[in-house]
C-alpha cells in the first residue's frame, strides 16, 4: 500500500494511516452495521497500550466500545468519541473500490474515510502511542468512546450507551465529529472546527381574553389577536454576534486567500465575510458530499465536465440530481463572477449541492 503524503514523516500518522486503512476493509454498513470486528480492532489495540476496554452491546455482533485510561487521582473526564459504522455504497457506483483502504495522491479512499473512520484511527492511534508510552493523565480520566450504530439514529449506540450505562460515561467534555471535511485553498489546509451549535428552544405562548358574543363584540376581550404582535416581533431576529473564533478563522482565510476573496468586500461583519469567502471558494452551505477540486481549469470547463458526465461521481446521486446540481452552482457563479471561463487565481474546492444522496 503507497503511503499517504504527509504521513510517512511520522510513525504515528503512519500508524492512523494504517489502523484507517484497516478500519475501512471492514464493512461496517449501518444497516446492517455488524459492527463488532472493528470494535474489536480497536479494544485489541487499546488494551494493549494500557486501556481498560468493554465492549457492550444492545444487540449481538453490534457492540459500543469504551476503553478508558485512568488517571494518578480524581479529575475531570476528557471523551474522545466517535463511531465505526458507515452509511450504504454501491461499488458500481464508485470509481474504486469502497472498502479496499487504498492510498492515492495522499488521500486514504473509501466509505466511511471521512465519516468517520478517520478521526476514530487518528483519535485511538493517539491515544495507543500515549498509553504504550506509559503517559497517564495526572487528574482525570481519558475515554475512548466508539459507538455503533450512529447513522441510522443512534438506537443501538449512543442512545442505547447513555440509557443502560450512563455510569460508565459521565464525561466532563467531549470531542466529536462535526466541524467539517478538511478542505484546500490557496495551498493551505483548512480544518475547520466547530466551536458552537446553534440550539433549539421551544416554548409555548399562552394568550388569554374573555368569550363574548357575534352580537356583542365589544364584550369580548381576543385572546388570539393578542398573539399577533407577538408572533409578528418574532420575525425580527437579533444580528449575527461575531464569536473571537469565527472572527480569527476569517481573518486568517482572508489574510490566506488574498485578493481571491477580496471582491467580497470586507466591509461586511465576520460571518457574512467568511460566509461569503467560502461560497467564493464554491464551499455552498447544506452542500452534500462532492468535492472536486480545480486547480487550472475554469469553473466554466469544469462545470461543463460535470454536465455532461465525464468526470466521474463518486457517490450514488439521480441523473436529474446531477444536472440539477450543475445548474444551480452555474447560476450562482455566473451571478457571482459573471464569466465563468476567465480564469480563476485559487485552487477552488468545489461541493456541488445534490439532492437526496444515497451513497
Ligand atoms: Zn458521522
């Protein structure tokens, strides 16, 4: 197997590159999921550098995995956390074979790579090379934590873990996937990291008044028009605060991407900018999981490519899907960049957005 770039430099991306190539030959679809021989993988390897491991299961051959690295006293517990099963591939579908692991151009390919065998092989090669070097945390506790069974809901996996074994976990803080696929630009690499959530807040408003009569409307007090100036002063929604993390993750892409995101204009605030810098650099939010990177074509060639079927999709999307994808970044460069054939000055990763993926 070729090396991954990068990693060769260091016995321990070594290791992640190996452990993930081997993480990836192990078909976890979830459904089925059968979960249980890489679970077994990754206990066999943090037992042997010191971990207590368990493997608990809600249903046999599905089995969550904790391993945890006590420390000399008492503190707080640090939760590494993530989960081995993937979601379905089709290899006609695919240019290569989902479940080899192999190595190309410095990228380790196949389903679940990204999501999210990746950071669990870099997460328990770490945590492996801590244990085998006699390092314990001096307060507190390391966990390991990966799970079964997240794509499909969690039943048998996180939710499962928290009902029937909620002593077992109890962590202090978490690191978990989420923030986003690491992305070039302007020949750097970004790993983008999810500081905060936007959350959910539900509440029920509760207007009364007084019945009256059709005939006597002045006797009546409307509880539910009283709900109108509420509902209307919903509307209005407070400004984007800027955070110090999106505000220096902004200012250092720009700094980065130079004049490539400069037309954005900076006058604006920190999210707009960054959310426009990206779109700028093709990143279009709630896109799915193409990325295609263009290094010295236009988008207009690159674009036409995609249209017309010869660069190859490596995840199962609708024919109508693809040309729906390609229409709409189309409008949106050309209403961005006017010609899409002048040639652009960035390395662009472009995400094109696709409806109802099933790969
Ligand atoms: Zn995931």
């Amino acid at each position: 197997m070729e090396k991954a770039a990068g990693a060769t430099e260091h016995d321990l991306g070594t290791a992640a590159v190996e452990l993930l190539g081997e993480l990836i030959q192990i078909d976890t679809v979830n459904p089925p999921g059968n979960e249980a021989p890489a679970q077994e993988l990754l206990a066999d390897l943090l037992s042997g550098a010191g971990f207590d491991c368990e493997l608990l299961a809600a249903e046999p051959g599905r089995p969550n995995m904790i391993a945890r690295l006590r420390g000399e006293a008492t503190g707080p517990r640090l939760c590494l956390i993530g989960h081995v099963d993937t979601v379905t591939a089709d290899p006609a579908d695919w240019s290569f074979d989902p479940w080899a692991g192999d190595v190309a151009d410095g990228e380790v390919l196949g389903r679940g790579a990204q999501d999210m065998k990746g950071q669990v092989a870099a997460q328990v090669a770490a945590a492996v090379e801590l244990g085998r070097s006699g390092w314990r945390p001096e307060r507190g506790d390391l966990l390991i934590v990966t799970l079964a069974d997240e794509e499909t809901g969690g039943e048998l996996g996180a939710r499962w873990l928290c009902e029937t074994h909620p002593e077992k976990l109890e962590p202090d803080y978490v690191v978990n996937e989420g923030g986003g696929i690491v992305f070039e630009a302007a020949g750097a690499r970004f790993y983008p990291l999810c500081v905060a959530e936007k959350g959910i807040m539900r509440f029920k408003l509760r207007t009364s008044g007084r019945a009256g009569h059709a005939s006597v409307p002045g006797l009546g007090d409307n509880a539910l028009l009283k709900l109108a100036p509420i509902i209307s002063r919903l509307a209005a929604q407070p400004p984007i605060e800027p955070t110090p993390e999106g505000v220096a993750f902004r200012d250092r892409f720009v700094e980065l991407l130079g004049d490539a995101v400069r037309p954005v204009g900076l006058e604006h605030g920190a999210m707009e900018t960054l959310d426009a810098a990206m779109r700028e650099l093709g990143l279009v939010p709630r896109a799915l999981p193409r990325v295609e990177r263009i290094e010295t074509e236009t988008w207009g060639e690159h674009l036409r490519k995609i249209r017309d079927g010869r660069l190859s999709w490596t995840w199962r999307v609708r024919e109508e899907d693809r040309l729906r994808a390609v229409e709409e970044v189309w409008a949106w460069g050309e209403a961005r960049f006017g010609d899409l054939d002048a040639p652009r000055p960035v390395s662009m990763p472009i995400r094109l957005r696709a409806y109802d993926v099933a790969g």
